[in-house]
C-alpha cells in the first residue's frame, strides 16, 4: 500500500482538452499561425508550453513566450474554465482521503491556475500539497515538480505513486525514484505509458485506488 500519492492535473482528474486547445489556437490566431489540423494541438497537453510552441510550430524563443503569454490571456478568463472533472474522480479522492493516504498535485500547469481549478471543481480540501510550475517558467520540468511534491509533503520515495496521463508523468517519476500509474482515460496512450515504463497501468479511477490501496 502506498502512503503518498501524487496527482497530475489535466488529463487525469479533469479533462481539460476544450480549453487548452481553445487557449492554444487563441495563442496561434494572434501569431498570425493558420496551418494546422486542431487535432494535432492534442500534443499541447502535458508538456511546458515553451516546448510545445518550439516543437509544434518552430517558434524561436522569444515567439515561444510570446505564445505562452497570449495562450494565458485567454486561458485565465475563459480556458481554465472550459474543462469538467472525470466521472469518478470525487469518488475515489474521498476513499483515498478516508484511508489516510497523503495526497498531493503535481502539475506543470501554474500554481495559480491549478489551485483555481480545485477550487472551481470543489476538490481542494482533498490535497495536502500542491506542487505546480511557476508564472516564470520555474519548475517546468515534470521532475522538477515530482521533487518539489516530494520536498514539501516530506513524502518516502518507497511509499509514493504518481499517477498521471502521459509519459512525462511516468519519466519524472523515474527520475525522482518513485514508482507511477499510467492512466488510459486521458490524454496519453496504453502504448505511450508502457514504453515509458510505467509500473501500473489504471483504466478508470476506480482502479486507480485498487492499486493504491492494495485491494486489487
């Protein structure tokens, strides 16, 4: 039974697809960016967003925060809110809660916008933690944010789990030593998570418990 558990945001306890991807053509609009397919900013979910501009489109450096700030100008009005929580998930955020289990946000989405969306949705008061990235650009990488999680819930590296939706989840929990749960509801693909290596594979929330828990 694991003891800590570390949630990723987008993509595992909310499906947040409309308004990242909204947020994104908005960015790409006033970039003066027409080509290409809206199925391909799927990409755009998981990854820092200077990444994403740089790989996705080329952009140089400079364009790249030129993005990431107008995809926050209309993701702080409009995007944050275009997202709703996956069946299940206030189900089994309670159960863990109820066996004592310490539980914490690791997301590379801001600190401002992650804690907004728990509170929007009514979860905060499950999370002992949150771990997130900073306006700034500081802790963008997946790893950075695991250590951080890890740094201020005092967590063992032994008694914790990340559970997230792409291979960035399951990566940054290797690097910082702890074991992971690929979730196949997402973003990411069974394929993704198995060769990235994750150590569990959860189909609903539900499972996500079993395997926590020990019951499965």
């Amino acid at each position: 039974m694991y003891k800590n558990v570390f949630f990723d945001l987008d993509g595992t306890l909310t499906d947040s697809g409309e308004g990242i991807l909204n947020s994104v053509e908005y960015a790409l609009k006033k970039l003066g960016i027409t080509n290409y397919e809206r199925s391909k900013l799927y990409g755009f979910i998981g990854p820092p967003l200077m990444v994403s501009f740089g790989e996705f489109f080329g952009l140089s450096e400079e364009k790249c925060k030129e993005g990431v700030r107008l995809y926050r100008e209309y993701y702080s009005k409009k995007g944050i809110y275009e997202n709703r929580l996956y069946d299940g998930i206030v189900p089994l955020l309670e159960k863990l809660k109820a066996a004592g289990i310490n539980i914490v946000l690791a997301t590379s989405k801001p600190h401002e916008f992650a804690e907004e969306i728990l509170r929007y949705f009514g979860i905060a008061r499950y999370f002992d933690h949150i771990a997130a990235a900073e306006m700034n650009g500081r802790r963008n990488e997946k790893s950075d944010i695991i250590a951080y999680a890890l740094e201020i819930s005092g967590a063992e590296r032994a008694k914790t789990v990340m559970v997230g939706d792409r291979m960035f989840d399951v990566l940054g929990a290797k690097t910082m030593g702890i074991a992971s749960i690929g979730v196949l509801y997402g973003f990411g693909t069974e394929d993704e998570l198995v060769k990235a290596g994750a150590d569990y594979i959860a189909k609903t929330p539900e499972s996500i418990s079993e395997i926590v828990l020990g019951t499965n």
